[in-house]
C-alpha cells in the first residue's frame, strides 16, 4: 500500500495503536494463489492459522477455498467458526493434549500431522474409544537448513519437530498396524522466512529420496504435505507486494512427480503483506547522539523485531518532512522494545501516524498484553 492511500481522516477519529487491513490486496493474494494450483487438482494449500487467526481474515479465506493449517485445539477451533470444512483441516503439533486430538476427531478434521510414536499410540486408543478413524500423516524431519532466522528454522535433525528421516519405515509400519488409524501420507516443514527456492528444491529432492527407498520397501507413500514457509519482501512491500507464488509452486511442479497429491501450508505469504501496525508517535527524543522516535505501540502489539531481530519496514504517514534517522521504539519497560534502530523517516512530531509495514503474519497472533496493555484492535480496509 503507497504512504499516500492509507485513509488518514479515517484514523485521525481512532485510538491508536491498531491493525490495519488491506482486505483487496489479501484477496489479491489468495486469488493469485489459486491461480498458481488451479492446473494440480489433487494439490491443495492450507492458510497456516497461527500467522493470523482474526477471525475476519480467516472467514475471507475459507471463502477462497484454501484449507487450515492448526497447531491447537484452539486454532481447530477457530477454524471451525470461520467455516473452513472439516475435511480441509491439517493438525500438526509436537504436543497434542487428548483434548485437542478428541475435538479433531469428533469434527472429522482431514488429517493429524503426527510427530511421534508416543502420540501414534495415544491417537489410536483415543479414536478407538470414540469409534472414530484417524486420518494420519508423519511429520518427517527431513534434516534440511533452510536460510532463515535462526530463530525459525524447524527441518534440521537435531531439532523438536518430526522423525527423522532414517525412522520412518518404522513409524509407518507401527501407523499401518494400529487401530483405528488410517495412514494417509508424509509431512514436512523446513522453516520459515524462506527466500531461496533452492531450500524448497532440496526438500523435494529429500522428499524423492525418501518415497523411492519407501516403494522399494513395498511401503505406502500416500499423499505429501510439504509445510509452508515461503518469505515475502519485508524492505519492499510497495514494490513486492505479492510472495513469489510462481517461482515456488513451480519448483514443487517441476520436481515432485505428478502421482502424489501435495498438500501446502503456507502461513506468512498469504497474510504478510495485508497487515500494517498503525500507531502515533508519543515523543520525539533528543538522545546525545540519536534521537528517538516513541510510539504508542510496542513488542507487546509486534514482538517479531525483538524476539528475532526481524526488520520490518517503517513509514511517517504524517509527514513529507525531511527526512532523518531515529531509533523507532515502544514505551514497555524492556530495552529490546525497539522496532529499528537508525530508520530514517520524514521528520516526525508526536501525533504522527506511523506505519509498521508487513505485519500481518505473526504480528496480532503473536501479541499478549504484556504490561497490563490492551491488545490492538483490528479495522478492514473495506468497512
Ligand atoms: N507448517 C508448519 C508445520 C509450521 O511450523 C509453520 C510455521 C507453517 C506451516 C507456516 O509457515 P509460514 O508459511 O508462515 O512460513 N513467528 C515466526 C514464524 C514462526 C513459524 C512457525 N511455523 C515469525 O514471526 O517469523
């Protein structure tokens, strides 16, 4: 979104700090993604919750088509009211509690992501009790860094998530021969923030490795999910509004054979761009060698700078003002709430709108009210 669209006269009648929400551009988003899978009938993508779960944004994408993503029982919950169907819904997760798998069974949701065998047993005796057949996937680990956040990368062998690639027969063999479970495919994820289509080129060679060593050993592939994890242009989000959806699900299309329905769950990409962090500036402060721009929002509202050094890009709404370097930060007792250091900006007085791009994916899913703060509202371009 240009500085110049941002409906000014309308925030000048609201308390700030709030999300704001290009409804057009997600639609943007989601229709170009279609577009991008409309030639793969068996493929599917599935909105990955915990990057946004408003439940407005939600609604607007179950009305796309896409599935879910969940990483909760309450994320399948939430899934549910916005009328993704059940079948759509994947829940993956290293720590299912028994509440969250009974909820997934009762509404038939189309697959657990299951990461252990520990959980396998407890799926079955649970589905088991409840007449019900679970429809599993294993996560496998497939032992690949992505070039990412530290942070967030998840494929690597010695992390939380999956089973690592050498054990799956094993797992299979135990899924096959369990009651009241229903093997159905192979899961994976290899982090997140992901620009490098060389990262999803090597999980698919990973990935065909693994299915040819599993049909040599007469063993079910099933269906492949290849997790999300596709980045978007933090720096330039009026230039690249749009991930590269082509270059990605070409990758997929060019080196997973046709025979296997694929699954994605793409989290970021679909919402990133939407999301703008509007706050006021409170003070402007004259530090010995800086000055310091202090908003009213804080890492409480967008935790991603603090938590992971992310940058985000950051616009004076207010203001055509020369233009000047500040240290952008909140007013929450912590010296790592600070959004970036050095930003030039127009010149900035207090009351000025600032704009905290980007920050529809992992911004106000990730927010908590640290320091008795409210959380954020929410308000739609289209209201
Ligand atoms: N599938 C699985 C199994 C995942 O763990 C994730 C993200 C996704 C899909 C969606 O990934 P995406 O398409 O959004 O990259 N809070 C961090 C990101 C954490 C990602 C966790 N897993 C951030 O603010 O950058």
């Amino acid at each position: 979104m240009l500085k110049g669209s941002y409906p000014l006269e309308r925030f000048a009648q609201l308390p700030t700090p709030f999300y704001y929400y290009d409804t057009a551009l997600l639609q943007q988003t989601l229709d170009t993604v279609c577009a991008q899978v409309a030639d793969r009938p068996t493929w599917q993508v599935h909105y990955a919750i915990k990057a946004n779960h408003n439940p407005q944004i939600l609604r607007q994408i179950a009305v796309a088509g896409l599935g879910a993503d969940c990483v909760s029982g309450g994320e399948v919950q939430a899934a549910l009211d916005a009328g993704f169907v059940p079948e759509g819904i994947v829940f993956a997760g290293v720590g299912k509690a028994d509440w969250e798998m009974r909820l997934g069974l009762e509404a038939g949701i189309g697959r657990f992501n299951v990461e252990s065998t520990a959980e396998l047993q407890v799926l079955s005796e649970l589905a088991t009790s409840m007449g019900k057949t679970a429809l599993v996937s294993i996560r496998v680990n497939p032992d690949i860094g992505a070039h990412t956040l530290a942070g967030i990368t998840t494929g690597l062998a010695e992390n939380k998530f999956g089973i690592y690639h050498g054990q799956v027969e094993d797992v299979i063999r135990e899924a096959l021969s369990l009651p009241s479970i229903r093997y159905c495919g192979l899961h994976f994820h290899i982090g997140s923030q992901i620009l490098d289509m060389a990262d999803f080129a090597a999980l698919c060679n990973r990935i065909n490795d693994l299915c040819a060593r599993l049909e040599r050993r007469r063993l079910p592939v099933g269906d492949l999910n290849v997790g999300g994890g596709l980045g978007i242009e933090y720096g330039h989000p009026n230039h690249l509004p749009l991930a590269d959806f082509k270059s990605y699900f070409n990758t997929f299309k060019q080196l997973l054979p046709p025979k296997y329905p694929v699954h994605f769950e793409l989290g970021r990409s679909i919402v990133a761009s939407c999301g703008t962090l509007i706050s006021r500036v409170l003070y402007v402060k004259e530090g010995l060698a800086r000055k310091f721009a202090i908003l009213d929002a804080g890492m409480n509202d967008l935790v991603r700078p603090a938590m992971y050094h992310a940058t985000h890009r950051i616009e004076n709404l207010s203001s055509d003002g020369p233009e000047v370097p500040y240290d952008v930060v909140g007013p929450i007792c912590e010296s790592s709430d600070v959004f970036g250091k050095g930003v030039v900006l127009n010149e900035c007085h207090r009351g000025d709108f600032i704009a905290i791009r980007s920050a529809g994916a992992y911004g106000e899913s990730m927010a908590s009210n640290y320091n008795c703060r409210p959380f954020a509202p929410s308000i739609f371009s289209d209201f």
